[in-house]
C-alpha cells in the first residue's frame, strides 16, 4: 500500500496540500478527482519527491520514503507519468523502451520488453518510429510501457486520456484495467474525465482546495447524493 499521512507539501513557499491522509491500495485503482488545481497533480509529484514537503509521510508498505529522491522511488517500484514530457520524442520507440531497461541484464530486459509488448501490441510495428511521431493515446501507451520495464508495481498516472479523442481514451481506460486484473499493478489515476475514471475505479478520492473533501469507495462517490455538485460545481 501507497499512502500519505497528514501530508502538508507545495512549492517553495506556496502551500498547496494540506493535511492529506491518501491511500493507493494495492491491486486496487484509486482516483483522484477535483477542479482544476486542487492539488491533484502536486498529490502525485509529492509522492514521487518533486516538492516541497512541510510535514507529513509518504509511506509505502510501512516504510517512511518521504525523503527518498526520485530514482531510489523508481527502484522501490513507483512510477509517475506526467501527462505530457513521459517519453523522449525525438528517440525511437525502441529507443525509449532501450533506455527505460538500462539497468537490466540482456534476458530481463528481453522478457520485460515482451511484457509490455503484449500489453501494448500496437507498438510492435512502430519500433523504429520516433515517439514525437506517435499519436497521443501511442504516447501514453509508450509511456506505461516504459514504466513496465522499469518494473513498476504503483503507476502513478497524470490525466492519460487528456487531450485524445473519446475512442482512444476509452481504449486507455481498458488497458488501465488489464494493467490491474492481469498485472496486478496498483494504479493512481488522476482523470478530468471524472464518470469515466470512477466506473473502472475501486476508490476515490476527492481533492478540494488542497484538502481532502472525500474519501471512499469510487461507487460512493459515483451513487453520492451530492455527486451532481461535487462533479458540477465541486461543493460539499
Ligand atoms: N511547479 C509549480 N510551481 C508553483 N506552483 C505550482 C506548480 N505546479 C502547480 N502549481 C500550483 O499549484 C496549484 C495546484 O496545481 P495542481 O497542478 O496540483 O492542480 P490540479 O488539481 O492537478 O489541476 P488540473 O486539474 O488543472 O491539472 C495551482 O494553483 C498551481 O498553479
């Protein structure tokens, strides 16, 4: 399990989150949601070790790793996808999934590269096309296929269907689901595409003003009697 424990982070002086106890359980896909800058994107950066942290934990599995830098969280198995900046465009596909395995031996880096093949079988034919030249929904799945090799269990991922027409971020959203079911990865997922994240969600979180304003199963939270308004004008 992922969590945060009365996390209070932000930019330098700029105190964005306050108090905010998350969990990511593993296995499970947990949502994050909330308007524009509530702190959903900072929540995920905190994690990961991109702020200011004032006060708080970031815990995995029990171990305190709030003042772990960036890469030794990656080794640990956390991996964080912007929602843009998380491939190298002017490389290659192949090159990208090259890099991402850098610190594997020649047969795991094999056997991962076939893993996230099959996950991502569309990028089979493209290997040798360079990322910048891939459609959006292409980038995203290079993205999470690069966090595959790197051998993540929590994908920590930022608004992935952004900016992509409804076909390809529904095909998305299913894959999110296979990386749970068949992978049996742990999944964060910050979505403006609030209904949608919530239906293929075990858990929701709701950020406001950089507090949490509710925690729960993401079926509360779509069966809410209040959803209308947390969705619509997101008050409590
Ligand atoms: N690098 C940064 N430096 C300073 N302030 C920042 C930085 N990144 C974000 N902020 C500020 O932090 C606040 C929260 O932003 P954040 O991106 O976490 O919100 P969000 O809920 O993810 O929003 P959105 O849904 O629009 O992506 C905003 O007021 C934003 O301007």
């Amino acid at each position: 399990m992922l969590e945060t424990r009365g996390l209070y982070a932000g930019y330098k002086e700029l105190h964005i989150l306050f108090d905010v106890d998350f969990k990511a359980e593993r296995n499970k896909i947990t949502a994050v949601v909330g308007p524009n800058g509530s702190g959903k994107s900072t929540l995920l950066k905190s994690i990961f070790g991109f702020t200011t942290i004032y006060d708080g934990q970031v815990v995995l599995e029990d171990r305190d790793i709030t003042k772990l830098p960036p890469h030794e969280k990656t080794r640990l198995g956390i991996a964080y996808l912007p929602q843009t900046d998380n491939v190298f465009t002017e490389l290659t596909v192949r090159e990208n999934l090259v890099i991402a395995g850098y610190i594997l031996d020649e047969s795991e880096y094999q056997d991962r590269l076939e893993l996230a093949l099959s996950v991502f079988p569309e990028l089979r034919d493209k290997m040798d096309r360079k990322a910048g030249m891939l459609s959006g929904g292409e980038r995203q799945f290079l993205g999470i296929a690069t966090a595959l090799i790197r051998k993540a269990k929590v994908l920590m991922l930022d608004e992935p269907t952004a900016m992509l027409s409804p076909k390809f971020a529904s095909q998305i959203f299913e894959r999110i689901v296979n990386l749970r079911d068949e992978l049996k990865l742990t999944i964060v997922l910050v979505e403006q595409n609030v209904i949608k994240a919530l239906e293929i969600s075990d858990n929701a979180f709701m950020l406001i003003s950089g507090k949490v304003a509710f925690s729960g199963t993401a079926r509360e939270l779509l069966e809410h009697e209040k959803f209308e308004r947390f969705v619509v004008g997101y008050t409590l």
